[in-house]
C-alpha cells in the first residue's frame, strides 16, 4: 500500500517517517495536503513544533506499534 493511502487513517495517531535522505523523524500525524504532510515534533523541555515534509522527501509513513507490556506479578 503506498503511503499516501494510509494518511487519512493516521490522522492525530504517532507515526515514524522514513525520509528519502535516510533520515527518519517521529511525531504526531496532524494533517496533510496535496503536496505536504505536517507532523508534531518533540523537540525537547516542553516545545513542540510543526514541521511540514513535501511528499518528494517522503519514503514511507507507518504507524507506531502498541506497546508489549507484560502483566505485573506481586
């Protein structure tokens, strides 16, 4: 499935974005466009900000995992 596909289902979901420099970054699917997507991205303390990707940097977007935690035992 190419990635442009799946954005209408990542909306406001953490997501991780292969860049097509080999770089990869991770934040907070919070919209997209023809041409952009726009992602919230931690950047440390307590500030954020909106960094916007052109498709043509884009290599692929997926979803982050739920986490595997195992039950407690006391």
């Amino acid at each position: 499935m190419p990635w442009q596909s799946k954005l209408q289902f990542l909306i406001n979901q953490p997501v991780g974005v292969s860049l097509a420099n080999g770089q990869g970054v991770s934040g907070i699917l919070c919209n997209f466009t023809g041409t952009e997507v726009y992602l919230l991205e931690y950047l440390y303390q307590s500030q954020f900000a909106l960094k916007h990707y052109n498709y043509n940097q884009i290599q692929d977007i997926n979803p982050f995992p739920p986490c595997q935690i195992a039950p407690l035992v006391y």
